[in-house]
C-alpha cells in the first residue's frame, strides 16, 4: 500500500482526493499547509505528494524546492493555474507532474498510478551502480554524485540520466525518452522533455559536468559519443 501525502487547504477538494484514494487502497497523509505538509513529509514514509500550489504560509512551489533539497519523491501538483509558463516552472523546479482544477478523478489516478509505478520500476538484471567519466549513479538508493559530490534529481531526471548512461552511443529523440521515461504516447509540441533535460544539464553542470548533448533536428545523447546506436 502506498503512502500519499495531500497537501491541499480546501476542504471539500482535500475530502473528494482522500476519499478517492482510499477507495483505491491507498494509504493518505492530511496536511492543510505547506509547512504541515512539510512536517509530515519529513516523519512518515511517504511515496507520493499531492500538492496544491496555493497554500498557506509557505506556498506549493516553496515546498517543491524544500523537498527537491533532499528528496526524490514524485510530486504531482494541483492547481487552478493554467498558463504554460506555470506548468513549465513547476517542471523546471521539481514537480513530476501538474493536473489543473477542476480535474476528472479517473485522470489524476491515473497520473498518481503511473508516477507510482515509475518510481518502483527496477532493473534487476542490470548493475545497480553505472559509472561515466566523473558520475556515478546508484538505482537502489536513487543517488547521484558528480565528482563524489551528491546532486539532487526530480525521479525523471534521475530516470533520463540513468537512460543516457545505460545506452551512451544512443541518439534518444524527444519521442524516444518521453515514452522510455514517462509510459505514455508522446505529443509532438509536448516540451516536457526539453524542459527536464534543460534542468538536469543544468544541475550537471553546477559541478563541471557537461555531459548532455543536444543533436540538433534529433534529440539527446551523451557528449563525445559520436555513434548512433539503435532506432531515434
């Protein structure tokens, strides 16, 4: 049974989210603010958040940034605000995902579903640590260091990485790493990919490790690897 934390200060919304999730045999953390939430997240378990943006005391998009400091945990966030600009932000600072009110309940299971299902995903054929050049990444404990010191990813980013180092001669198209990262059918003016390599390049290269490379017309591959290896 997982455990959700919703993070959201209207009753009513809170109540129909709760209750929908534990119709569904998940187990659900109340929090009416940010700071709350920001509490209980930090002595329960927890496998998922459900945030709204608009609390009180530290607003939605702080606590994403608290959290991200320390955490890898999906986060899906809830809001009325709509603008592309805000849903980018929230991709570009940590959120995993974004669902604007009012939404349908079969929609946000599902997103809960599949962020859940991503974050559990494991590869047990595979070695547990991959080394390139100055990172090392470890999929049991999620961690990533650059030159032995620790760098914090949003579970997409973590997932990207791990994809572009397991496969390092492989030119990934947009297309290619949505569907690879995200399991679902990619939409050809759908940024997301863009938006969360841009961050991940980003926090690589705070620590001199400027390893992404944009194939321009393609997509993505590791810098210095010249050979295409695979379908794009």
């Amino acid at each position: 049974m997982a455990n959700i934390l919703v993070i959201e200060d209207d009753m009513a919304v809170h109540s129909l989210i709760k209750e929908t999730l534990e119709l569904h045999d998940f187990s659900v953390f109340d929090a009416y603010s940010g700071t709350e939430g920001l509490l209980i997240f930090k002595q329960n378990q927890i496998d998922l958040i459900l945030l709204d943006l608009m609390l009180p005391g530290m607003s939605g998009e702080e606590l994403i940034r608290e959290i991200r400091s320390h955490s890898t945990v999906p986060v899906i966030a809830v809001s009325a605000k709509v603008d592309q600009d805000t849903k980018l932000d929230l991709l570009t600072h940590g959120a995993d995902d974004y669902i604007t009110k009012p939404f349908d309940l079969k929609e946000l299971l599902a997103r809960v579903e599949i962020q859940l299902r991503h974050s559990v995903a494991t590869t047990p054929l595979q070695d547990n640590r991959i080394h390139y050049q100055t990172v090392d990444l470890d999929t049991d404990t999620r961690e990533v260091t650059v030159s032995g010191r620790d760098i914090h990813l949003t579970s997409h980013e973590f997932s990207i990485l791990e994809l572009l180092l397991r496969n390092p001669k492989k030119v990934f198209s947009r297309s290619n790493l949505y569907e690879s990262v995200w399991h679902e059918p990619y939409l050809d003016n759908d940024k997301t990919v863009s938006v969360h390599v841009s961050n991940l390049r980003s926090k690589l290269n705070q620590f001199g490790a400027h390893y992404i490379e944009t194939v321009w017309g393609i997509g993505f591959k590791l810098e210095g690897e010249s050979n295409v290896d695979g379908d794009i």
